[in-house]
C-alpha cells in the first residue's frame, strides 16, 4: 500500500529590501507576471504584494514616510 503524505510544498516568500516607502510589483517574471500594482510600506516596515506575496522590507535607516 502506498502513503500519501497530505503537506503541501510551500515556496518560500520572497522578501525583498527597498529604500522607498512606496513602489510597485508586477511579478518579476516579464509576461508570466500579473498586473503593476503600485504599494506603500506601512507603519511597521513592510508591504505584501497581493498577487504574488512578495514581501517588501524597507531598508534599515530608510523612512517609511513619504517625502512628497
């Protein structure tokens, strides 16, 4: 008899360090992407894209406020 094993494989998510307190996402993998989203880091540090999930950490020493 065979064993199912019923985990899933979960990729790791993929954090990326910026310097800007608002940028955008579009996949990172040209027409395999999904649509620009444009995000802004919040109050603890960080965004989440939500398509993809990436995970963006503002820079140590980088402010989250914005200067416009």
């Amino acid at each position: 008899m065979q064993k199912f094993s019923h985990k899933k494989s979960v990729a790791p998510i993929e954090v990326i360090e910026t310097d800007a307190p608002q940028l955008n996402c579009d996949g990172g993998k040209g027409p395999l992407g999904h649509p620009r989203v444009f995000l802004t880091v919040n109050k603890e540090g960080f965004v989440d894209c939500p398509y993809c999930g990436k995970h963006y950490q503002l820079a140590k020493g980088a402010s989250a406020s914005s200067a416009h």
